[in-house]
C-alpha cells in the first residue's frame, strides 16, 4: 500500500480524503496549507499527492514549480480549461473537480501506483472554454495533448456547442501562437469565392481581380487556419484541399507557380461525416486526412453540471465589455436553466445571459429573465434594450457620472462592430464596406473599443 498526502485548506476534504484511502489500506500524511505541504514533498517520503490549487501560504501551482519527483494531483472547485492548463503545464500528472468521486480517487491510484507511464499533458486555455463536467475535463486533456503538434484536428458538435473557441484554444497554447489564426466558414462564400479566399489569385486571373491577392493559407502561413462547417466544402474543393494538405503548397487562381505553405489545419463541422462520405458528399481519403485526432464536444444538454458555471462566466463577461452590473441568478433561474435543454448549446445561453443582464432591472436575473429569449425566440429588439439600460441608470446608484452617453454609444458601437466583424469572418475590408466607413476608422475603433479579433 501507498503513503499519500492529502493537502487542503478545507478540513472537510481532508477527512473524506483520508478516510476513503485509509479504507483502502494507504498511509494517509495530511496538510492544511501549501508550506506545510511543500515540506512533506521536499522528504519525498509520499508516494503519490492530493493538493489543492488555492491555499494559504503556497498555491497548488507554487507548489507543481518546486516538486518534481512525486506525483501531484491537483484538486479544485473552479472548472476551467485554463486551471487545467496551468496545473497540467507545471506538471501535475492529473486534475480532478470538486466535487469529486471515489471512482475518480480509484482511477488515479491505479494508474499512478502501478506505475504506468504519463504523458507530458499540456492544456489548453481559452477564456470562452469553462467546463467543470468530466466530458469537458476529457477534452481539454485531448486538445491539450495535440496542441503543440502540427498534426490535423477534426472538431465535431452541433451548432453552438463552441467548436471555434477549441480552435482558438489549440492555436493559443500552441507552438504557432505568435503566428496567425485565420478562421473561415466554408457555408458562409459561395464555391467560387471560397476558393478565391482560401488560395488567393492574380491579378486578371477573373473579372474584378484589379489585383493579386494572398489566399488565408498564405495569410495563416505559420499559423492556424480553423475551416469551420468544413462538411459544406463542395467536391471540386475538396480535392484541392487535399493536395494542399499532402503537398504543403498552394496555387493561387490564375497562377502557373506553386508556394509553400506551413499551415496547421483544424477543421470542424456539426454533420456526420462519415455519413457524407457513404453518400458520395465528402472524399473518403479528406476525411481521414483531417480526422487525425477528433475532437467531440458534446451538446449542453449532456454536460449539465457546467450550465451554471457557462452562466456566471458570460455575466461577468457582459459586466466587463458592456459596463453592465453583476447579478446573481435567483433561484429559480438556476432551476429553469438546469431544466432547459438547450437546443442552441452554448451559444443560446450566452444569448440568453446577455439578454437578461441588459433587460433586468434587479440585482438578480430571474426565471421570467430568462424566459424571454425562448418565448419570443431571440434577443430584444435594439429600442428595448436601450429603453431598458436608460431605466436602469435613472433607478441604480451608478459609479460614474455624466456619462450615459458615451456608454451607451461605446456599446452599442462593440457590438455592431463585433458582430458585423464575425460574420465577415474577421476581414476587416469586408467589415468596413458592410459598415458604410473606411477601414482605418474601423482599425481605430477596434483599438479604441478594445475588440479582440
């Protein structure tokens, strides 16, 4: 049998700890802050370590930086990619959430204590990816596994399960992250436009091409380029995309040359590839070209445990861009979203938090808060929202003062510009004609408005 330690500032935790390992038969060492700890850990006289990430005197992290010998599992009650990725990266050889089960307790020490071999994880972290449920904790370890390679990553879900922000959390903890992530929805250009956009052309290569022009492979050389909805890519350009792939070099439209091309690939879709494939609407020999690892991002209906930490993450989002005040969600509101199946993922219920942070006029979003957006089907209409954050003004104590106008306009400015952005697929002289201004005024606003693209 084992000598594990068990550190946590919560006695609690350490009693239920240490009587389930002592029923097991372990020697059980107990520490109720990080200093206390880091000693035991420096006798190397444990076998295997249960530490908290937040204690007194030295964190879980300080901790991981210091011992290397022992293996660390890193508990915690905050279920995001990123404390998954810090601890990961610092060492531990396994994260768990609290709360936690005695089957996942069992689980590590089998692995640990029979000695198998542990990769070197390195997670991923995005500030849109929260997920304290065990289907998102096994994500984060998958895509923290493939980050820093260059290998093809398929990403499946349905629609708005959050399938660009893995991408982008892929890119950023990837070797490439100080190179381009280029993202492009292949449903969202018809066929011959798309294969302008992603190959680039020259000039007089078609009527209206006044010149030559980087196609998003060249424009993501280096980097990463995310092909969301990749099941829409008509036949003609899956193959082209498949040379690409194989070959490592593109050719713009009109082009007799063909150039080089370091690009990491991820691709993602919420169809059955598979299925398109046995009918005849996807290339077999694409699909297992980009189906290297697969990344399955489950609906939210099926990950219930993480709806409410989705919830509060986009209140505190919204309180930050939009200079809105942080509310709590009542009771039944917590009741109505853990009873809600959630047709449109995460993406509605982000909608569905923003409505309710910008029309309520309490401390608390209530259930009927949030009703709203599911009995009339989208987000208020833009004269009710603004009625609604001028209400709010003239009955909150607010912080600042004389300032109604520039906050109600910088808002509303983030998020036409923000949205009109993302459905340009971030391209910013796109962006700017949809808008009606020039593009370096759209450049300093995004500066100004602090839009991250």
């Amino acid at each position: 049998m084992a000598r594990i330690l068990v550190a946590d500032d919560e006695r609690s935790i350490r009693l239920v700890l240490r009587k389930y390992l002592q029923s097991k038969g372990h020697q059980v060492v107990e520490a109720e802050n990080g200093q206390e700890a880091l000693s035991i850990l420096e006798k190397g006289e444990v076998d295997v370590a249960f530490v908290d990430i937040k204690m007194p005197k030295l964190s879980g992290l300080e901790i991981l930086e210091r011992v290397k010998e022992v293996p660390i599992v890193i508990l915690t009650a905050y279920g995001t990619v990123d404390y998954t990725v810090r601890a990961i990266e610092r060492g531990a050889v396994e994260y768990i959430t609290k709360p936690f089960s005695f089957e996942e307790i069992s689980q590590v020490l089998d692995k640990f204590l029979k000695r198998e071999k542990v990769e070197d994880y390195s997670f991923v972290s995005e500030g849109e990816v929260v997920g304290s449920s065990k289907k998102m904790q096994e994500i984060f370890k998958l895509v923290g596994k493939v980050a820093r390679s260059s290998i093809t990553v398929l990403i499946t879900g349905e629609s708005g399960t959050g399938k660009e922000v893995i991408a982008k959390a892929i890119h950023r903890y990837s070797d490439r992250k100080d190179k381009p992530f280029v993202a492009v929805n292949c449903a969202a250009l018809p066929p011959n436009l798309l294969e302008a956009e992603l190959f680039g052309y020259e000039k007089g290569a078609f009527t209206g091409a006044l010149s030559s022009r980087r196609g998003l492979f060249e424009q993501a050389d280096g980097g990463t380029l995310f092909l969301d909805e990749i099941g829409e890519l008509p036949l003609e350009l899956q193959a082209k995309l498949l040379r690409v792939l194989q070959d490592k070099e593109i050719r713009r439209i009109g082009s007799e040359r063909t150039k080089k091309v370091d690009v990491r690939v991820v691709a993602a879709t919420n169809r059955d590839l598979e299925e398109e494939v046995r009918r005849g609407k996807f290339r077999e020999d694409l699909y297992f070209r980009l189906n290297v690892v697969k990344v399955e991002i489950p609906p939210l209906r099926e990950r219930k445990e993480d709806v409410i930490p989705l919830a509060y993450h986009f209140i505190r989002k919204f309180s930050n861009e939009f200079k809105l005040p942080l509310k709590e969600l009542s009771e039944e509101a917590v009741d109505f979203l853990m009873a809600y199946h959630f047709p449109g993922n995460v993406r509605e219920l982000e909608n569905m938090i923003l409505r309710a942070m910008v029309l309520s006029s309490s401390d608390f979003i209530t259930a009927s808060d949030l009703k709203g957006s599911v009995r009339e089907g989208g987000a208020p209409s833009f004269e009710e929202a603004i009625r609604s954050f001028i209400q709010r003004v003239f009955t909150v104590e607010q912080k600042e003062e004389n300032n109604l106008y520039r906050v109600v306009i910088e808002s509303a400015e983030r998020i036409l510009i923000t949205e009109v952005l993302r459905r340009c697929n971030f391209n910013q002289v796109k962006a700017s004609k949809v808008l009606g201004i020039h593009r370096n005024t759209l450049r300093k606003k995004i500066r100004e408005l602090g839009i991250e693209l």
